[in-house]
C-alpha cells in the first residue's frame, strides 16, 4: 500500500492530533491529513470536509486508493456544517488566513458542542484567531511556528477553559504577535517579525509623506506601536 508523505507543515499539524481522536479536516484538501492520521494510528476515524466537489472527489479517490471508506467520510459542505449529526472531537482548519479560519469558526460556532480540541493553521492573521479563541472561551493551549520553502506558519491549538488563561495584562501585543511564541522565539519567529517589521517601516514612510488627516494619524499611531513592540521583542 502507498505510504503518504505530508510537507512539514501538515506533518507539524498532525503533531498535535491526540491519539484516539475522532477528527474533522475542514477545507481537507484530498484527504492528506486524514489517511495520514489513520493510517499511523493516530486517529480513529476522520471527516474529511470539502466545500467544492472537485475536491471531495480527489478525497474520496484518495480515501478508496488506501481502502479507508470505514475509517474517513469525505463530506461536501461549507466550513463547520460537514461535521452535523457527528461528534468529532477534534477540529483542525488548516492552510487558509486567520480571518477566513476566524469566519467559519464563528458561523459554525454551533456546531462546535462536542469539540474537545480545536487546532488552527493560519497562513497569515493569527492575531484574528487569537482573537475569536478569547471572544469565544476557548483556552490557547499551544503555538509553533515553523518555516517551510520561504513561507513562516503559525500553529495553535485550543481547548474549552479560561480564554485568557496564558495572556499577561499585554493581552494585545500577546494577540498579535503570540504569547507561547514570545516565550521561545525560534528562528522562524525572528524571521517573521523581521519581515513584518521593514513592512511597517515601509508603510510609516508612505504614511510621513501624507496629508495629516486624523484617520492617517491613528494609522501612523498603530503602526508605531506595532514596530514598537516588534522592537521590544527582538532586541
């Protein structure tokens, strides 16, 4: 039978899979994650969830090609809905931005009842899931950060509890910038947040060259205050 190799991104996301879950992949992408999952026993039993029937027909060839229709339900169906009349206990949303992961999340909120374990792989925003976790007491239990061919991805995980349970009284900065990731700011953390810090260097330029119109005041405050806290933390 084919083995089925994941990129590093994906395999860093099974890490945090528990074993014995039963998972929803949202947004599945043929399948890769959930016939990885069981077929190395981590997962008992695995939706995997696609909005567009391009897709959930890749998934289902792939769940048939390592014989797992028992084990992995393709399902078609728009974020959070491909898990009704189940009970997975895990949710992973990975490989879209933070305020799309945030979207389905919120639009699905009912849904989430018998979910122990949410973990989300945002490809940029983090902050915006951050944000929905603590709006919604759900308790950030873990962050990575890694870096794959030239892309940076966060990844968090969450479980029901205190929303604010691992923020100091610096929640925003924390939000944005992660307050598991500034504990241990590996390489991929500085890498990013240098990047992001030319960007806002960039954009306080253009914003010096303007008009001072009140709302390019605020801007030009929020930028200086990110730069600000990038700063604090790098140097």
């Amino acid at each position: 039978m084919a083995e089925i190799k994941l990129s590093k991104r994906l395999e860093k996301v099974a890490s945090f899979v528990d074993k014995g879950a039963y998972v929803a992949d949202i947004g599945s992408d043929h399948a890769y994650l959930p016939v990885y999952l069981i077929k190395n026993g981590i997962a008992k039993k695995a939706i995997a969830g696609e909005v567009n029937e391009g897709p959930l027909q890749s998934a289902i060839k792939q769940v048939k090609k390592h014989g797992l229709e028992n084990k992995i339900q393709p399902r078609l169906g728009s974020g959070l809905s491909v898990i009704k009349g189940e009970a997975p206990d895990t949710v992973v949303i990975a490989g879209m931005g933070g305020p799309l992961i945030s979207q389905i999340l919120e639009e699905g909120k009912e849904d989430l009842e018998a979910v122990r374990k949410l973990i989300l792989q945002p490809n940029v925003a983090a902050d915006s899931v951050r944000r929905w976790l603590i709006e919604n007491e759900w308790k950030l239990t873990q962050e990575a950060i890694m870096e794959e061919d030239g892309h940076i991805y966060e990844i968090l995980t969450a479980e029901k509890g205190d929303p604010l349970a691992l923020y100091s009284e610096n929640t925003e900065k924390e939000i944005w910038l992660g307050p598991l990731l500034l504990k241990e700011k590996n390489s991929a953390f500085k890498k990013k947040w240098n990047r992001e810090l030319r960007q806002l260097e960039n954009i306080r330029i253009q914003l010096d060259k303007a008009s001072d119109s009140g709302e390019l005041l605020d801007r030009k405050k929020e930028v200086e205050k990110k730069a600000g806290w990038i700063k604090e933390e790098l140097t």
